[in-house]
C-alpha cells in the first residue's frame, strides 16, 4: 500500500522544496525573535496630557 502513496520529484521541484523550507524557517525564526523582543522591550504607557478646559464661546 505504502508504495502507491509515494511518488518522486525531479530536481527542480527537489530545489524548490529545498528553498521554500529554508524560506518558511528563516520567517519563522524572525517572527520568533520579533515576539521575544517584544517580551524583553519595556512597555511604556504615555498619559494623554489633560487639556485645560476651555470656556464655553459665548453665543449672541
């Protein structure tokens, strides 16, 4: 059964498999790299400024 489920790739697809795995971890490892960043970098947390509030314009 098993070998009717197998099937061979010529050098070029063999190539292109090779490459797109090394694509698909080098993405991975970056996005990996980018979350620890994210976890190591200080979260700072501005608080708006409080406007003074303004006098109401007066109407005619």
């Amino acid at each position: 059964m098993i070998r009717f489920l197998t099937f061979r790739l010529d050098k070029y697809a063999a190539e292109y498999a090779i490459k797109r795995r090394a694509v698909r971890k080098a993405k991975q490892e970056e996005r990996a790299a980018q979350e620890a960043a994210e976890k190591e970098a200080p979260v700072v947390v501005e608080e708006a400024p409080v406007a003074a509030e303004e006098a109401p314009a007066a109407e005619a």
